[in-house]
C-alpha cells in the first residue's frame, strides 16, 4: 500500500461518516427504561398541579478512539494497522449514530404520546363541561 492509497481511505472516510447521518439503523434497538420518581404526596380531587418538566437523561458521549496516522514514510504493517483502525473507528461511530438516533426516536415518540394524552384529557373535559350546561 502507498501513501496514495492512504490519501484515498482518508478522504472517503468523512463522506462515509457523514452519509451515517442519513442511513436508518439496521435494528431497533429500546433503550433501557429510565425510573421516574413517584409524587411525595397525591394531588387531593380537583387540585391542579403544575409541575416542573422531567430531567432529561444526558446523550451519552462517544467513546470512539480516533486512529494516529502514520505518515508517509510509515511501512506497509502500519499502513495496514492504520486501515484497520480505521475500519473499527468507523464501525463504532456507526454504532454511536444508530443509538443515539434510537434514543432521538423514543424521545420524540414519548414527546408525541404526552401530546395525544393532553388532547385526548382536553376533550373529555370539554365534554363533561358541555354535559353540564
């Protein structure tokens, strides 16, 4: 391998990480359930509570180990440590994307569910207000 071999893998390799951005993970995969803490005390009948938003869990930060490039004079066994590296440094930002994306996905799910909680609420409110009248 030369030293234009390793031109070529370095500059396909951001194309390739940026078009991970654009690929749909290969397997769903459900995070773990966070636990939520329950109320101290129940809200009384008819009492309406305002409460603060939920914490929400911190993206996890990638782990990744960026491969060192061996120069131009490197030989042919670093040349190939470096491919290797390389590869493996690619699979495991591909493995961070599909899981973040993952963790992206049930957030906005979650965010949608509470949505149609509150408009299904709504309506029967509204509808025991106009069965009062």
């Amino acid at each position: 391998m030369n030293f234009r071999d390793i031109l070529v893998v370095l500059a396909t390799a951001p194309v390739a990480v940026a078009s991970l951005a654009q690929t749909p993970p290969a397997q769903p995969q459900t995070p773990p359930a966070q636990p939520q803490a329950a109320p101290a005390q129940p809200p009384g009948p008819g009492a309406a509570t305002a409460s603060a938003a939920p914490a929400m869990p911190a993206v996890p930060p990638r782990n990744c180990v960026q491969p060192v490039y061996p120069g131009k004079t490197a030989t042919s066994a670093k040349v190939k440590e470096f491919n290797d590296t390389n590869k493996a440094y690619g699979d495991c930002i591909r493995t961070y994307v599909d899981s973040v994306r993952i963790l992206a996905n049930n957030a906005i799910q979650s965010g949608n569910d509470a949505v149609t909680e509150y408009n299904k609420f709504t309506e029967e409110v509204k509808k025991q207000i106009d069965a009062d009248k």
